[in-house]
C-alpha cells in the first residue's frame, strides 16, 4: 500500500464505526447494484523504516525517562478482490520497535504490534446479502486514532493507516446505510488506551440483508468481541450484540433507517455484566458526487449490576468473624446518543470525519464509560511525487461505575512522503499526544518526530 495510492480500494471502503449501534447496511446493496464498482483484483504491499525521536513535555513524576530513542519497521498490506457476486477486502500492518540503550526507560528492547482487518460481503440472491467482518490483533498501547499505540511504542501513523486503508473515506456503497463491521481507528474496544502495554482484542460481526421491496431493505445482525490487557486484566471483557435495522431508500442520494440494538458487556475479571438496549434513527444522504453524510439519534436503556466489597466496623467485624463484605449494586437508566460521519472524496485522496457520543466499555483506566468522541483521517496526493497523510483523534470518557472519574486524550499526526524513486519514498512526520486524569489531575503530554524510507509497488500487483 503506497502512501499516495490508498484511494485504489476505497470504493470498497463500506466498513464504518456503526458497529455499536447496528448495522445500517451492505456492502452489496441490491438497491445500488448500479452504483457499485467491479473488476477491482489488488494487492499492494509494504515496508517502512523509521528512526524516531519521542520527548514527553508533562509527566507523571512515576513514569521514567523523559526522552527515548527508537528505531521502528513497519510492513503490511492490502488486498482487495472483486468477484462476480462477492467483495472481498483485507488489511494487515505489523511493527516491531527497538528501544536504543537508556532512553528506554521502564520500555527495554523490542515491542511488537500486530492488527489485521477483513470483510466479505456477497449478494447470495437478488434479495439476499451476506456480510461478515473482523477485525483484531496484538497492539502495543492499544490501536485506534486516540490510542497510546499511535506514537511509536506501537503501530503508529504507518501502521494505523496502512491496515485501516480499506475502511476509510466514502462510507458505503450502499445509500441504505453502513455494512455491518468495525472501524479499526475507533472501535470502542482499545481506541483509547492510556498505558504502553499490550492489548489483545478481537471483534467479528456478521449480518444478513434482505431486500423487501425495491426501496426497503431488513438487516440482522450480531457481533462478538473480547479485549485482554496484559497487567490490568481487570478491564479484561466479552461483549456480545445484536441488531435488527429497516432502512428505505427515498431517492438515488437519499436513505432513512431505524432500528433496535442490544450489547452485553461484562467485565470478567471485575463489575461483571451489564445489559444496554435501546433504539435508533437517522439518515444518509449523498450531498455530491464527492460528499457523503450520515446522521443518527440513539436512545439506550442500560441496566448495570456490579459486586462491591465494603470493610465493616471493627465491633462488627468482630461479632461476624469476617471483615468484609460483598454488597451486589444495580443501576439503570436511559442515556441520549448519536453519531455522525462525513466523508469526502479528492481525485486522489480523500476525508473522513466520524463524531458519535455512546456508552463504551471504556480503556484501561476506566470502566464502563460514556464516551464522546471524533476521528478524522486525511489522505492526499499533493505533486506527482509529494503526499500527505493525516490522522487525529480527541476522545473523552466519563466513568459511570467508576463515580467521578474522567479521562480525556487529544492526539493527531502527520506524515509527508516524497517518492524519490519508483516505489520508494523519503518520509517525515510528527505526532502529538496530551492526556489528563480526573480528579487526579494526572497529565502527560508527548511529542514524536520520525523520518525514514517506505517502498511498495508503484502499481501495485493485480490479482487474477
């Protein structure tokens, strides 16, 4: 995958953050058949080296070395693959990081971050559509655009661009909605990891579409996934969901959809379970040719029952025989949400904004949280040899069994390339990060600049 050529698939870039709140769509929509590309057989790999300089501003006075030193290789691919009935996409990036001498820190040697991406969307009939998505890995300090793993302990901008290629700018191919799947750059899961430390998570959904009239369409659907942190497995969960949505297609440019959603999320080696329902609503339009926007309301029921432990009175601890107690708390209530996304294309390149405000599972600090968030994501080819990719987040999660606790993350990156010779480029590029805890008031602020050499295919390899 070149720097300057991610657009080669985003036609096929119908997987979106609507995940948590259902699946609005396919991949495959009867009732755009003529809108949707074919012929497309791609596969477009990659490597990068990249010598790194990070610098943290603001520090908590227990986080070590104030400076650190690394050098990173990043490699990966895309593929698409156009048949007659059925889309097939794939993304992978993987990096290893080699901390130099002492400015490691707490972080010795090499790390290693590993994510992969795919959807497979069939029209099994005139009627009948089949989507199944995954997305997953092993990502040192989470993956996702307000992730610690954006900075060069983990994936990075290379990285996280590379194996997100497929799922950004354009939206769908349907104006029914959204496929089902996850974004990987903001996938509720591990998008907002706070610590350098490895996260395990997996998500995988699946949905079928079936055409009622040649205006309506009926998606069900459900997704299964967990997270696994190593040292905090507190904030280890499963999470189970399913969906049901109606949308109707009012015009070429213009859709409406409402549905029902339910989630399980329960927190396995902490709170346990908690049970959300609740419905939604909202449109797609295309406002041109280029331009693509999406709007939803969601009214979520939530219903959270939790162990706590509370110490007794020394007297009554005494007469028990027991100093503790466990106590089981139950909570609920509705919350208010919604989601909106923006995409637009360039003739080379494109844009994607995605803003939503939801209950998440939260990260490795907090539990269970409402979370308002926005990811946008640049990609564009400025000369025939300079581009430019870009990558921002801001993300803020208020704990609901956690009382009183918040945290807030705000990070972006850039990265120019400059293709010196067929498919190798000189890049450079900077990253920025700023975190604070509440009520600790705990802050940290880094800065990372890269420069380095990326190779890959200038057309990259056809698929037969």
């Amino acid at each position: 995958m070149t720097i300057r050529r991610l657009t080669l698939i985003l036609f096929l870039a119908s997987i979106s953050a609507w995940a948590q709140s259902g699946a609005i769509g396919s991949m495959r929509d009867p009732r755009s058949a003529d809108s949707q590309a074919v012929g497309t057989h791609s596969i477009e790999p990659w490597l990068a080296v990249n010598g790194t300089y990070d610098t943290v501003l603001d520090k908590p006075e227990t986080y070590g070395a104030s400076v650190h030193r690394s050098v990173v290789l990043n490699g990966g691919l895309s593929a698409a693959r156009d048949f007659h009935r059925t889309y097939f996409v794939f993304g992978y990036a993987g990096s290893g990081t080699d901390y130099l001498g002492s400015s490691a820190g707490i972080r010795e040697g090499w790390t290693s971050s590993n994510v992969v991406t795919l959807a497979i969307s069939s029209q099994v009939t005139q009627r009948v559509t089949l989507d199944f998505s995954e997305a997953g890995g092993a990502a040192n300090g989470g993956f996702g655009a307000a992730a610690a793993g954006l900075q060069s302990g983990g994936l990075g901008l290379l990285g996280s661009m590379g194996v997100s290629s497929s799922f950004l700018f354009g939206g769908g191919s349907s104006l029914g909605g959204a496929s089902t799947g996850l974004n990987p750059l903001q996938n509720g899961l591990v998008d907002a990891d706070y610590y350098q430390q490895m996260s395990y998570f997996s998500s995988t959904s699946g949905s079928a579409g079936f055409l009622l009239s040649q205006r309506t369409m009926l998606n069900i659907g459900g997704s299964g996934s967990f997270v696994r942190r190593a040292g905090r497995n507190f904030s280890d969960a499963n999470i189970a969901a399913a969906n049901a949505t109606l949308s109707t297609q009012l015009s070429r440019r213009f859709s409406v959809f409402v549905g029902y959603s339910f989630d399980n999320v329960n927190f396995v080696q902490s709170i346990g379970s908690t049970y959300m329902q609740g419905g939604f609503a909202g449109f797609r339009t295309k406002l041109s040719a280029h331009d693509e926007v999406s709007l939803s309301v969601s009214d979520t029921y939530m219903d959270n029952k939790f162990a706590s432990t509370q110490t007794l009175p020394p007297d009554i601890a005494a007469l028990l025989g027991v100093s503790t107690i466990t106590t089981v708390r139950s909570t609920s209530r509705a919350y208010l949400g919604g989601r909106f996304t923006f995409n637009h294309t360039f003739e080379h390149g494109g844009f994607d904004l995605n803003c939503n405000s939801m209950i998440a599972p939260g990260n490795d600090l907090i539990l269970l949280a409402r979370s308002e968030a926005c990811t946008a994501s640049l990609n564009r080819t400025l000369t025939s040899r300079l581009s430019v990719v870009g990558l921002g987040g801001i993300r803020r999660l208020n704990g609901m069994t956690q009382s009183g606790s918040r945290y807030d993350v705000v990070t972006g990156g850039m990265l120019f390339s400059y293709r010196i010779f067929r498919g190798i480029s000189l890049t450079a590029g900077a990253t920025y990060r700023d975190t604070q805890v509440k009520p600790s008031s705990q802050k940290l602020t880094g800065v990372s600049a890269n420069a380095g050499l990326f190779w890959s295919p200038h057309e990259g390899v056809n698929l037969f």
